[in-house]
C-alpha cells in the first residue's frame, strides 16, 4: 500500500511538473499561422509550409512575433548561440547554400557552403564545391578556417559527378553530400558513434581507421586529417620512419605525419625504401630520388637503384648498370664506373668489375684488389670471401685467414670421392668372382 503511496506521489508530481510546462509554453496567438514552431530562449524559429518539400518559408521571430530575418527556406537549431541557415536563392547549381545566423538574426557565416552542421566545441565542418571534387574543411564561428583536407590529392575519390545532394523533406539544413562504396553510404564528414567517440578521445595522438575497406585519419579533436579515401596505412612500420608514417593510394605512395594526421607527402611515388638517416629513397617515373621528411627534394631522380643511408654519409647508387656512391646532399663520392657497388658498412664496400670482386674505402682507394671469386659486404667486424677455390675470413685491413676449401672444391672432392669409391666396390667384386672362378676350376 505505502508503495503504491508513493507511486502516485511521483506520478502527480511528473504531471504537475508537465503542467508548469505546459503552460510556460503555452503558444502566442500569432504563432498559429505558422506550421512549425521552436523556441530558443527569448527567440523563436517558425516555418510556413505552402507546398511540402517544394515551397516553404521560415523565420526568426522575437517573442512578440517580429521578425528578425527576413525569409529563409531552412534555419536549424541554435548551438553555441549559431543556428545553420539557407537562404531562398540557391546557387547556380540549383543546391541550398548555408550560413550562420546568430539569436538577433544577424548573418555571421555568409551562406557560400553546400553543407554543414551545428557548432560543436567551437568548431563545424562544411563542405563546398572544390572542382573537380567536393571539399572539407572545418571553421570556427567566426568562419575562419581551422583545416583543409587536402581533398586535390585523391583523384577518383569525392568527385562532384559522382555525388549525390540530398535533403530531408522541407529541411534544407539536413542536407548532405553522398556517395556509394560497394552499396553503401559513404560521406566526406565521416561521423562516429558515441562508442568510437570515446576510443578516440582516449587515443594517444592520431587514429586510422577503416570504412568499407578503405582507411582514414582523424585525430583527437575529432577533424578528420584524411578523407576516407586510402588504400593503406604502414601501421608496422615495415615501410616507414623518421617521423613519417608511409601510406598507399591506388598504386601511388606517400606519407603522413604519424602525430597529427597531416598528409605531409602525397601520394605520388610508385615506390619507396625503408627511411634512413632522415632521408627517404623514393621512385618516380622509373628513377629514385630522395626527400625530406617535409617533403622536399633532395636528390633528383636519376638513379635505377639505390640504397640506404650508412653511418658513412654514403649511399649506393647505379645509372644505366654502372654503380658508385653519393652522399646525403647528393655528391658523388666514388664514380659509378663499378658493375656493382654494396652499400657501406664498417667504412668499407663491396666492389665488382667483371667477375672480380674487391673491397674499397670511403675515399675509394682499394683495401684489396679485385682477385676474388666471390666475396660478401662487412656486416660483421670481418667478412669471407674466395678465390681459387679457397676460402679466406678478410679483414678490415685487407689480411686474409685460410679457412677451409670453397664449396666447389667441396663438391668436386665429393663427386671425386664418390666416382673412387664406386671404382674400387666395382673392382672388388671383379677380383672376388674372379677367385671364386679359379678356385671353382681347380676343383
């Protein structure tokens, strides 16, 4: 009983609470001409529909019914003291613009955007025509400008010709862009549920994601740094470093910054090498060349080969077969007149000239002549090589230690070895029938 009591004390509170609130919200007369009604504190937002979906008025009115705009097709809700609006005149495509008002029906934001959303944070997105594509930047509500996706950058992604504009019946602020990736919904202002929300806001810097196969970056402020456009990210580093994080497009690479999201290198480069001593190996139309980690050429694409930066400032690099060195700002350091040059290590390279290997210094002069038939790079303090069929251990210095015969050798021991053998078994049966025949006959 006293449960039941208690049931209907909170019930009759909940309606007198309801009735308190209906009539502090009790409508003016004048609002009954119009068909839509919200209030904002001292202001209110009020929509005349003639013809549903086609042709409709809305107006921000003060409490008595003055209007403070003149006639607008769409104003949406007020946030952070800014309300989206669309004014009559559509541009020349025929599509809504939106701006910003304020409470006193003041234009903050001029109307040039082709779709947009409520402030958040002090911050919205808002899309425009960008040709050939559709563009994404986010503004504060001054309308400055805080980022531009680099939308230029992602050729067949985003098109104006390939997008949908639609707007929800006789609301022309719900309007947004579309696309369609595999059938399904794909937009430039990328949202997330309130779950990813959190897993972001607890990220530690910037976080790719995938959407329908394709990855984007958004970081901590919820700006998406690159469109939902490529078609890999090097999260494991096998491609990437020295502050840059290497992403794919198409058939192109190019890198972001792993910290904030920027694509700092577009995606331009059909290949690219491990980074090394702050600089980045990176091919274009069949040539590798080198960038910084800004994105700025440091040596032209000439070479065929190329590879990594040592402790020794040194590179390894070809043209047309030939093979020398260069250092980092691109000088070469010994002349590329070598059928093979390996990169350096321990202050010394590999070297061949027709089918003779030697070893030279970072000055180019020979530690060793050009006498072995095969020989390897110093990844170790000492290295092996061969010749005449004899093994040696090299060291730095060029003096050599006798270890053991070369596989040929080996080979031809074993081979050697073996027709013996079969020799001797062959010949020791024949001798054996033979005693066995002569004893057989004397008997």
């Amino acid at each position: 009983m006293g449960l039941l009591t208690f049931r209907n004390i909170v019930l009759l509170l909940v309606l007198l609470r309801s009735a308190g609130t209906f009539a502090q919200t009790k409508p003016e007369p004048w609002l009954k001409e119009y068909d839509e009604c919200r209030e904002y504190g001292n202001v209110y937002i009020v929509k005349k529909i003639s013809k549903p979906c086609r042709a409709y008025e809305t107006f921000l009115t003060d409490k008595q019914g003055r209007k403070l705009t003149p006639a607008y097709r769409d104003i949406g809700d007020f946030e952070e003291g800014l309300a989206e609006f669309v004014p009559m005149a559509r541009s020349r495509e025929g599509q809504g613009l939106h701006g910003f008002i304020d409470k006193q029906g003041r234009v903050v934001i001029e109307p040039r955007y082709v779709s947009t959303n409520q402030f958040h944070n002090g911050k919205t997105w808002v899309i425009y025509r960008a040709e050939p594509h559709y563009g994404l930047s986010y503004i504060d509500k001054t309308g400055k400008e805080l980022y531009r996706i680099p939308i230029e950058h992602f050729a067949t992604d985003y098109l104006i010709s390939n997008a949908e504009v639609k707007h929800q019946c006789n609301y022309d602020t719900k309007e947004d862009v579309l696309w369609w990736l595999h059938g399904e919904r794909l937009i430039l202002n990328f949202n997330f549920t309130p779950f990813v929300e959190q897993e972001i806001r607890r990220a530690n810097g910037i976080v790719p994601f995938n959407y329908l196969g394709k990855f984007g970056v958004i970081d901590q402020n919820f700006i998406l740094k690159v469109p939902v456009a490529l078609d890999a990210i090097d999260v494991n580093y096998t491609y990437s470093g020295q502050g840059l994080t290497r992403v794919r497009y198409g058939d192109k690479y190019g890198y972001i910054n792993p910290l904030t999201g920027d694509l700092v290198v577009p995606c331009d480069y059909t290949d690219t090498r491990k980074p090394t001593n702050g600089l980045f190996w990176v091919k274009k139309n069949g040539k590798w060349g080198c960038i910084d980690k800004t994105g700025a050429l440091r040596i032209p694409h000439l070479y065929d080969e190329a590879t990594g930066f040592t402790a020794e400032n040194r590179s390894a690099v070809a043209i047309k077969g030939k093979f020398g060195h260069i250092d980092k700002s691109g000088t070469v350091r010994t002349p590329l007149t070598y059928d093979f040059a390996s990169y350096y290590n321990h202050g010394i390279s590999m070297v061949r000239v027709d089918d003779k290997y030697g070893y030279i210094d970072t000055t180019g002069r020979f530690i060793t002549q050009l006498i072995y038939d095969e020989a390897f790079p110093f990844d170790r303090p000492t290295t092996h090589v061969e010749r005449s069929w004899l093994r040696f251990e090299l060291a730095q210095d060029g003096s050599e230690a006798f270890i053991g015969f070369s596989y040929k050798l080996k080979g031809l021991f074993i081979i050697a070895g073996t027709l013996v053998f079969i020799w001797l078994n062959s010949l020791f049966y024949r001798i054996r029938d033979k005693f066995r025949w002569g004893k057989r006959r004397v008997s």
